[in-house]
C-alpha cells in the first residue's frame, strides 16, 4: 500500500509533475494564465514568462494548453527543450511540427515554408497558431534571432505566429543582446514566489485534490510556517518537503505533521547537502 493510500487519500498529492489537477491558482500564477490568454486572443505576437526553477512555468504551459483544448481554432505546438545543434536544426523541428515540408535543406527554405504555413492556417484557416517553448534558457542567439524573423510576419491587424517562452530569468541577457527584440514583447511576466499564506492554500488545495477527507487536518499551522520559511514559497520546495513530511508522518505512524517534524526533516536536508554537495 502506498503511503497515501495509508493516509486516506486516493492520488499522490505531492507528486513533482507537472499535472494541472494539481494546479493551485495562485495570484502570480493566475495573472500570468490571464494575460497569456489575452496575447494569444489579441494575437500579439511574443509571450515571455520568466521564473526561476521550480516556480511553475511547465505546469502553467501545462495548464494554458488545457484551457484552450475546447478550441479548435487555436493550435498549439511544444516544444519541451530547445536544445537543437543549429538554427538549421531548430527551423527543420518546426516545419516537422506545422507538418510541412521546405522545398531544400536550407535555413532560407525552411523560412519560407513555415511562412506560408502561418499564411493558410491563419489567414485562409482563420486558426491562431501557438508555438509555446519551454526551458526557454536553452535557446541560443540564433534561434532568438529566427524566432523574431518569425514574429515579423504578420497582416495589417495581427502576428501570424504567436509565440511563449517559459524560461529562467538567464535568458534576459541574451535577448538583451538582439537589438529591439525586447520591444517586440508583448506580454513580460515574471513568476514570483508564494507567499505564506498560499503556500498554506497550495498545501491544502493538492490534499483536497488527492482526495484528503473533509475536516482532516494533516499539517499543523506551525508546520506550514516552517515550511514556508524553509521553501520561501517555491512551488517544487513545497511539494517535496511535504512529501518527504508525509512519508515520515506515515512512517511513524502519527497522526498530525507538526514543526518539530519538519524541523527535523530541514535538518536531515541540509546535512545531507553538506555531506554530498558542498
Ligand atoms: N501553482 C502551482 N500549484 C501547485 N503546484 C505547483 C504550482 N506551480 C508549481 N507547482 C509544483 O511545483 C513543481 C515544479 O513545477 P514546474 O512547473 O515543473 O516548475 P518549473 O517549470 O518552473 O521549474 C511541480 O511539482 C508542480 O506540481
Ligand atoms: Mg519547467
């Protein structure tokens, strides 16, 4: 039996996946979801949406994609890691995503039948489409730079191609060095942190979606304070805390997680990081 199980719950409820059941909707997160909604609506073109690790960006991209799945007219592509060897590389990936093939091997090509993709399903399709990157830290100069050719395809009223980038704030130099392409962004979101009192609400929201029992506390206040200090509001931090909190809870076999535990567990974490990372 799986320690939740134990617990009376029917799903993992901390799980570091990013499944949008699990999804709490934070004000940071739900402002982010909002004005990303509206740019792609409003087809303007480029998103970014910055965060360090373990904020939320894969499981807000996550989450966008589910909101628009009724929505034939708005097709979304991903691509999950940009790690590609060239700029050849990465226009050949998306030709292969918008199914269509460039007449030769060359970049140039590559360009022009992703344009007169965007083309037909835009203008003819009348369909919006989305290119959402994520790990978005991981694109190189070259591709920034084919993505704003991208971008600069347009009609008189809209972007034909509308683009999301989720990535960790080190991208910021990088496109600092490509002239005006900051300017071009439509929409710059910024994640932050939960503070205490959502990280409470985020405790508590992805036990009720596991299945917890109504009226059934298992963190005491106290707890959620040291976690939150502990975390300092970092989504992936609070998920594992707690699960490592859980398998204790239920390991022991006590019945509420109170702040000596996770005292205990902060403890078993940072010596564990001094023996082997530092
Ligand atoms: N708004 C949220 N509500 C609940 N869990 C979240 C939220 N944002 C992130 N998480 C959890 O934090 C972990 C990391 O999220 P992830 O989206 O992978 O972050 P990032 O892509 O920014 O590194 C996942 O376990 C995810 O479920
Ligand atoms: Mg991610």
């Amino acid at each position: 039996m799986s320690y939740y199980q134990a617990l009376g719950l029917t799903k993992e409820p901390f799980s570091t996946s990013p499944d949008p059941a699990f999804f709490f909707r934070s004000s940071s997160h739900v402002q982010a979801l909002t004005r990303l909604e509206i740019a792609i609506r409003l087809k303007r073109g480029l998103s970014l949406i910055l965060g360090e690790v373990g904020t939320g960006k894969t499981t807000l991209a996550r989450t966008l994609l589910g909101n628009f799945a009724q929505e034939d007219h708005v097709v979304f592509h991903i691509v999950l890691d940009p790690s590609y060897e060239s700029e050849y590389q990465f226009l050949l990936g998306l030709t292969r995503m918008f199914g269509v093939k460039p007449a030769f091997k060359s970049t140039l090509d590559c360009r022009e039948a992703i344009e007169h993709y965007l083309f037909q399903a835009g203008v003819t399709e009348g369909k919006t489409t989305v290119l959402v990157i994520d790990e978005g830290q991981k694109m190189t100069l070259e591709m920034l730079e084919n993505l704003r050719v991208l971008l600069n395809y347009e009609t008189n009223e809209y972007k034909l191609l509308q683009v999301v980038i989720f990535s960790q704030m080190e991208l910021l130099p990088r496109i600092k060095r490509i002239k005006n392409f900051i300017d071009r962004v439509a929409l710059k979101y910024i994640i932050n942190p939960l503070d205490e009192q959502e990280t409470s609400e985020l405790i508590r929201f992805r036990l009720i979606q596991a299945g917890l029992p109504d009226g059934r506390q298992v963190f005491a206040p106290e707890a959620v304070r040291a976690i939150y200090h502990f975390t300092q509001g970092y989504p992936r931090k609070i998920s594992m805390v707690c699960h490592n909190a859980l398998e204790a809870l239920v390991m022991h076999e006590r019945q509420v997680i109170d702040e000596a535990l996770i005292q205990e567990l902060i403890r078993d974490e940072s010596r564990w990081v001094q023996e082997h990372l530092a």
